[in-house]
C-alpha cells in the first residue's frame, strides 16, 4: 500500500501539469506563456520545476512521462563518489539509493565490467582499477519487475595525497616512516623544470645509525641511465628528464641504505616502483586495409566492411576510446560511431554509375570530444556488378538470305549490347531461337569475344517447300536478372534463294518387306523420285547407288525393284534383320538425287539347331560317371530358333543319357562305366517348330592330368607328345648319317687305287697300303697310312722296328701306335662294370661298347693275345664289333657309332634304316606318330610302312 503522502504526490504530478497543458492547446492565445514553479515538499527528494513557453512546449511534451517515472520510483540520476588512484578488487565505491518506492524490486547492471552491483546498491570494484587525473565515469542501470530500466551516471574521482608540511626553515621534516613506501606515480612527459623531487624514502636504521642512500637499476644506471637520482643523506628522490609511458609504462629499481662509517647496509634491499600516468599525447591510427567491396543495388544496412583503429595511449581509458566520423560519402554510407562498422545508407548503388566511392573516414579519441587527437584517411569502396542490366539488340527486326540445299554456313551475325561488366557472366550473352525453327534448320551461338549472335543454317532448306521464314531470338545471360524486367527479343527474316535441284526421292527412306529365299525376279516394290521445281518424274533415270550383296535390281525407267539372287536373312550383309540399298536418280539436266531402301527381311525356318562344339574329352573320376555339356545354337530367330529339345539318336547302345536340359544346352552323361576310347555319340536336336538332324559328338574317354590351372589333358596324348618329339629327333640324326656315308661312297669310288673287299658280306674296303718303301700313293698322298703285312707286323713288332706307317716315319712312332692299342685295352677292360660267362667258360666284360677278354663269347673270336698282333686282326675286330652294335639285342645301342650302311638296296643283309626297325620293333605300339605336328606326319608314315614292309 501506497503512503497518502505519496499518492499525494502522484496525484499533482499527473493532474496538474496536464491541466495547464490542456488550456493552452484549447486556447493558444499569444499570451499564454506560463511559468509554472512547483515545490512539493510533501514529496522528499522531489523538486520539479517547470518553465513553458509556445517554443518549448513540445519539448516539454515529451519529457514529461520520463519526468513522472523519474519522481515516482525516487532513481537517483548521478552518483559522484571520491576513490583511492588506485582502486582494490572489493572496494565499496558508493550505493544507488532508490528511496521510498514501495515494495518494488530492482535488479542492477553496469556498463563497466571493472565494477558490480549488489542486490541492495551498493557499487563494488570487481578487479584492481586506476583513477585518472581528469576521473573516471561509468554507468548503473536499475529495472524493475514492469522492465522499466533508468541510467545512474557514476562519477570517480580520486583523492589527492597531502604533501609533506615543510620547516619554516626550509628544511624538510623528517617523519617516521616504514621502508615500504607506495608506488610512485608521475606523469608522463611532464613540463619543465628537471630535476624535480619525487618522494623521500627512509629507512627505521636511520634512528640509530649514521647512514647513507644508493639506488640501482632500471632509469638509474640501467636502460634508461640517468633518469631518476637519490640524495646520500636525505633519501630525497629525484627526477631529472620526461618518460614516455608508450616507452616505459613503468619502471621499477632498487634503493638500499648503507652505514656511514662501516658502508655495510643496514637494511634489507628496497623495490620501488615508479608508475608513468598517461596523458593524451598519442592521435589513433588506422589499423589494416581500407578497401571494401559491396555489390551494387544492396539494400539498405548492408554491411560493406570495418574500420580497425589503434591507440598507443593507456588502454580502456578515455585516451583510448576511438569515435569514428564519416567525412564524405554520407549520401550512400553510414559508419557506427564506436564499431567503425560501414554501412549502406540507401539501396541506390549503381555500378554503371560510380564503380568506386572514395569515402574520408575521421576517428578521434576522447569519445569523440573536441579536445580529443584525431586521424583521417580515405577507404576506397568498390561497387561489384551484378546481373541488373540484360542484353539489348540493336534492332528489332534483321534480314538474312539463304541459298536452298546450303548447310552449315554462316548467315547473320546479331550485336547486342550489355552494360553489365565485360567478359564476367553477367555480360555474356546466351541466344536462343523461341520461334521459326521448329523443323531445325538453324542454330545459334555466341562469340566470346564481340558477344555477338551467330546464326547458322545446319539442315538445307527447300525453296519449294517455304520460300520465308520468320525466327525470334531471345538474348539471355549466362547469369541470372537480378531485379524486374525481362530479356529482351528480336526477329529474323529468312528469304530462301531458289535453285535448280536434283530429283528427289519421296519418301527420302523407303521400308519394304519380303521373306526371305524368295525366287529370283520377284518384284518387292517401286521406288521413283520427282523433280522438285516441276513436280513431274518424267525422264528420270533409276540405278544402283549401293547394292552390297547384289540382291536388288533397280529398272531404269520404272523404279520396279526386283530380287537377282536369294535373299538370306542369315548374310553378314544383313544388321538386325534389315538390308539397305541405295538409289539414285538423274534428271535430263544430269541432276541427281540419292534414295534409300531399307528391306525388312522375314525369317523362315531354313536353319537346322547346331551343337557348337562336337568334340569333348571326358576325364575318368573313380567311383563316379562323367559327364559333359552340350550346347546348341540356330542362326533363325525365334519362333523358328531355340529354346531347343534334345535327344539321343540310335546307336547310343545305353551307354549314354541325357538330363538338364536347360533350352540350349543338355548334360551328356554316361549311363554305364565306359573303358578308355573314342566314342561317336549320335543327338538329335530340333528347333521349336519340330526342324532338327541327327548330330555326332565325339567323346574320348580317358584318364586325365592337369596340365595348366583349370584344364586336364588325356595321359595318352601328352606321352604321345613327349615320344613323338623324340622319335621324329632320332630319325633326324638317321638321315643324317645317312648323308655321311653318300659322301664317303662318293670319296671311295672316285679313288683310283687298289681296292681290298672284304669276303664277310658287310660290303666294306680298305685300300692296300703294306709296302715298306714310299709306293706312289705314298706320295701322292703323304698322310695316308700304309698298312703292314701280318709277317712283317709281328717281327717288327719283336724287333721293336717301325712297320712302315707312312713315308718318313721311324719305328718309334710306330712303337708308339702299337702301345696306345694295347693301352687301349687295358683300360677297356678295366673299367667294365659287367661280367657274363660265355658258351665256353671264358668271362666277358661289357662297358660302354667295350669288352674284355674272349670277345663276344663266339669260338670265331679272337683273345686279347692275339687280337692285336696284325692289322688284319684289327680290321677284324672292327667288323665284328660294327654288327655286333647292329644286332637287336636290349641296352646294345651304340651311341655314337657309324653302322655299316654300304648298300641299301634289293638283297642287302643291312636292309633299311636300323633305327626306325628298332623303334618299330619295340613292344610300345606306334599310336604315339598319330600325334605328330603336320611337319613330321608325313616322315612318321613313311617310316611306319618301313618298319611294316621288313615285318
């Protein structure tokens, strides 16, 4: 409940002064100025004065509610309150008191974050704050539960520390201090006169002790030297130049004090502390670049950029708050006072217009306040395009000619105009035909260097068929418009020039139909052309152009086409089942015309259903019956192809059956276990229209290997393989032997000499060489060797003379042959590594074509005593030893020994080539020829009738 002193209160406040406001309105006399003076001292703390006039009555007007508010909730407008310099964290400045407002409830906010507000008023420091000379001013807001909120300005100023009462004599007064004195604080570049007394510092020592000051460090004989002195005795503090706070904030060194006679301190060492107060001496600058963009026709408020301002004076004081003013440019931008935030003012930027603003921009500190230092600079804002303006056509209407049956040429170029900027989207041109065009005859592009519109002609154009035709071009942009308005048109007039023309075809592309293997001479259909000026098909002449499988005869005068050969749907000649074929056309003027015929050929069932592939090899699996797949195909479509139905035909003999048959394709598999063979499987497969043969698949049954991943081949065709190479090797080596002895026939007969013939059949000859003095084939041929009677060989030989081996040779050397035979056997008969006993008790020995004593087990062979004792005996042995190499006994297969070929033909005791015989006559079976490459096939049969013909 209110008070009836304050309801009083509220009773004038609101009543009277309305009263008198109302009689003015109503009469308006002239004369009616009113002084109005109120003291209402039943309301404490409430003076309202009020003084009217005609000019300031609507001034009044509008302060009066704030004025009743003001007096009704008893808000104090100002708070003025004296503070330390320095300003501790939990300092109680002041309180706001809100007086008699009943029982409303205030909530309290600051604009300084260095200061808090209580619930109950009271203004509290937050953190450590300074107090400037010229003060410090913040703000308090009060609301209360309605969200009505009112401003208390707070007011700070600091108090002023007394000085020192001096003597009257002069002489300063000494007091009883600590030796903790509080920051010094000056001010930065202070006025002359240096050097001027800061403070007096003194140590409790001093009481009792004669003593004496020293100061060091920073400002004293550190960086910067010489700023600050002391008095030995006094302790007096001096300060003999100005300091830049910008330099140095502060300054802190070190005073200590020493005995006068022992020069031993007397005291713990003393930090002082000198504080540099800030003064405006520093004007902002600007920070950063003062260029800016913003797009042309922005609304109003968009933001264009920021102005960024620094102060090197004392942060967050007075020195340093920054006002920003917009000098120029103020009819399209606007700058936030405190924010340096750019602005636009009105939606009227054009870049065609003004592409840039230069604007001055002016921030001062102080909070703008005429004594406050100020700077100025220019911002350069770019207006950017934007798709406002589209394409306009220099004309509205052009006209173009066009010859008839031209295409792809060049018939008009179209200019357009944009004001847009040049070569971005906005400005280039996209053309487009709206209306004209709708059989295609024309198209439209766009040059990227002028922008202008070039119109093509891509399809000819008939006189006859419209001698003029009217387009509409539209010209956009590749971006869209911004704002109203369209895109702009303009039409073109097309004249088509005649000109005289070959026949032609209608329709351009004729579709005939015919069934295929139709008789020859069938006439399918009519194909003629016309003139196009007279429309009369008169003395038109019909040919083939194009007729790739010669099936269709054009008659020349008629156009009849009529089949020449059968037609197959199944001809590579034929895509899809069509057939094309062209015509041409020529007029008496020798004009001609080009016609097409596209034949749809209708199937018939003239294919029989083919198994793809006939031959298959089936491998052998233990335990399990094999199996293979068959696949089929027919080259008619349906309904005359597949799917297709599969049967076994006669002579499967219930060896095989099929199952899963899947439309073109059926599982073949054995009914019964089969033995290793071929076997020729008879199926039936037949199309849907019940059209079918009997077909053969040859299958092989065998045992399988894995020759490479994922296939298998037969055993017996990869052995065949292996032996076949080495067969056909062997009777490579056969021929060529049998080369070596045609040339040594052919030395031996073109010898004239005396010829020796053996009498043992073999066909073999020596020639006589056993004289002991050089004979004349001695000299003729001085190499050649002359072979010693058996007499004369064994008594040279117990005479240890030569044997007469050749002219000019001494019996030395023949000592020398006759120790290397019998060396010979020796080591023949050392090194045998098989021992048999022959029909008369002696032990042979075989190794390597060798043998030891009692040659071959035979009573007609010789031992080893006598075997070499003559040559004759050597020649001997070299017989027997060549058959015994040719007999057909097993592991006696010499080598690399000649046999004795000396004669092939009718009743030769050698017969034919021994190696083929032996081959022939071995237990394999000769299958493994049948897998022969083609180059050896035809040697492989002729040694196998060989072998067969000696059988």
């Amino acid at each position: 409940m209110l008070s009836a002193r304050t309801m009083l209160c509220y009773i004038i406040l609101s009543c009277f002064p309305y009263f008198c406001l109302t009689h003015c309105l109503i009469h308006m006399h002239s004369h009616c100025l009113l002084s109005l003076s109120v003291s209402l001292s039943v309301c404490p703390s409430i003076s309202l004065s009020f003084s009217l006039s005609r000019s300031l009555f609507f001034s009044f007007s509008l302060s009066l509610p704030v004025l009743i508010q003001w007096a009704q909730c008893c808000v104090p407008s100002t708070i003025q309150a004296q503070v330390p310099v320095e300003v501790q964290a939990g300092y109680v400045v002041s309180k706001v008191n809100v007086g008699d407002c009943g029982r409303k409830t205030f909530y309290f906010s600051t604009c300084d974050p260095d200061f808090t507000v209580l619930p109950d008023g009271t203004i509290v420091t937050v953190r450590l704050t300074r107090v400037t000379p010229e003060g410090k001013s913040f703000c308090v807001y009060a609301q209360d539960q309605r969200h009505h909120r009112w401003k208390v300005d707070v007011t700070l100023t600091r108090t002023e520390e007394p000085h020192p009462p001096q003597h009257k004599t002069g002489v300063l007064r000494r007091f009883r201090r600590r030796w903790s004195p509080p920051p010094i604080y000056i001010q930065e570049n202070a006025p002359p006169p240096y050097p001027k007394d800061l403070e007096q510092i003194g140590s409790d020592s001093s009481q009792n002790q004669s003593v004496y000051y020293r100061i060091s460090g920073p400002g004293v004989n550190m960086h910067p030297v010489g700023v600050f002195s002391c008095e030995d005795l006094s302790g007096m503090l001096r300060i003999h130049r100005p300091l830049d706070r910008e330099e140095f904030p502060q300054l802190i060194f070190t005073a200590r004090v020493y005995n006068k006679f022992t020069h031993k301190e007397t005291d713990l060492p003393l930090p002082i502390t000198v504080h540099i107060e800030d003064v405006n001496d520093n004007a902002p600058e600007f920070v950063g670049s003062l260029l800016y963009t913003v797009e042309e026709n922005s609304k109003t408020g968009t933001v264009v950029g920021q102005i960024n301002a620094t102060d090197m004076d004392e942060p967050n004081t007075s020195h340093t708050k920054i006002r920003y003013i917009l000098l120029s440019g103020t009819e399209y931008f606007s700058i936030h006072s405190f924010s340096g935030v750019i602005s636009t003012k009105l939606p009227t930027l054009d870049r065609e217009i003004q592409e840039k603003h230069l604007v001055t921009v002016e921030i001062r500190d102080m909070g703008g306040a005429s004594n406050g230092l100020f700077s100025t600079a220019t911002a350069t804002i770019s207006v950017t395009d934007v798709n406002d303006n589209a394409p306009t056509f220099s004309q509205t209407t052009y006209q173009t000619r066009v010859e008839e049956n031209k295409a792809d040429i060049l018939v008009l170029r179209v200019p357009v105009d944009d004001k847009d900027l040049k070569g971005t989207p906005n400005w280039k041109a996209i053309f487009k035909i709206v209306k004209g065009n709708e059989k295609g005859y024309f198209k439209v592009n766009t040059d990227p260097e002028t922008n202008e519109g070039l119109l093509y002609v891509i399809k000819p154009m008939d006189h006859e068929e419209g001698g003029h035709l009217l387009l509409e071009l539209e010209a956009e942009n590749e971006a869209p418009l911004v704002g109203r308005g369209g895109w702009n048109k303009a039409s073109v007039e097309v004249t088509v020039v005649d000109e005289d023309e070959g026949p032609v075809f209608s329709p351009p592309i004729l579709t005939l139909r015919v069934q295929e293997n139709v008789p020859n001479g069938t006439l399918i259909g009519t194909y003629t052309a016309v003139d196009p000026e007279t429309k009369d098909g008169k003395g038109i002449k019909y040919y083939e152009e194009t007729d790739p499988a010669f099936w269709i005869s054009v008659d020349e005068n008629t156009g009849h086409l009529k089949t020449t050969n059968i037609i197959d749907r199944e001809s590579k000649f034929v895509s899809n089942g069509m057939y094309n074929i062209t015509v041409r056309a020529i007029d008496t003027s020798k004009k001609r015309g080009i016609g097409t015929v596209l034949i749809i050929i209708d199937d018939v069932n003239d294919n029989n259903p083919v198994i793809t592939v006939p031959d298959h090899t089936l491998c052998e699996k233990e335990g399990e019956l094999g199996s293979i797949t068959l696949y089929a195909e027919d080259a008619d479509a349906k309904p005359y192809g597949g799917p297709f139905t599969f049967e076994l035909g006669e002579g499967a003999d219930g060896k095989w059956k099929l199952k899963d048959a899947k439309g073109y394709s059926v599982v073949l598999q054995q009914a019964v276990a089969l033995p290793s063979d071929n076997y020729k499987v008879p199926v039936v497969v037949k199309d849907l229209q019940g059209v079918g043969s009997e077909q053969v698949v040859n299958v092989r049954v065998c045992e399988c290997v894995r020759s490479t991943p994922g296939e298998e081949e037969c055993v017996a065709l990869k052995r065949s393989a292996a032996l076949g190479s080495w067969g056909v090797l062997a009777m490579l080596l056969a021929l060529l032997l049998l080369l070596l002895l045609v040339l040594l026939f052919a030395f031996i007969c073109s010898t004239e000499k005396e010829k020796i013939y053996m009498d043992d059949g073999s066909g073999g000859m020596l020639l006589k060489s056993n004289t002991e003095a050089p004979g004349e084939e001695v000299k003729a041929d001085p190499f050649l060797m002359v072979c010693p009677s058996p007499v004369e060989a064994v008594d040279a030989q117990s005479k240890g003379q030569g044997t007469g081996l050749g002219v000019g040779l001494g019996g030395g050397l023949e000592q020398e042959v006759l120790n290397q035979q019998n060396m010979y056997q020796e080591n023949a008969f050392q090194t045998s590594t098989r021992e048999y006993m022959t029909t008369d008790g002696q032990t042979n020995y075989y190794s390597s074509g060798h043998y030891g004593q009692g040659f071959y087990g035979d009573a007609g062979y010789v031992s080893y005593s006598d075997a070499f004792d003559t040559w004759r005996t050597n020649e001997l042995y070299l017989d027997k030893k060549l058959m015994y190499f040719c007999e057909e006994e097993d592991g006696r297969y010499a080598d690399d020994l000649l046999k004795d070929y000396g004669y092939e033909g009718e009743g030769s005791s050698v017969g034919s080539l021994d190696c083929c015989s032996q081959m022939a006559a071995e237990e394999d079976s000769m299958d493994f020829l049948d897998s022969l490459g083609p180059k050896f096939r035809l040697l492989a049969n002729a040694c196998t009738r060989t072998s067969q013909e000696e059988e």
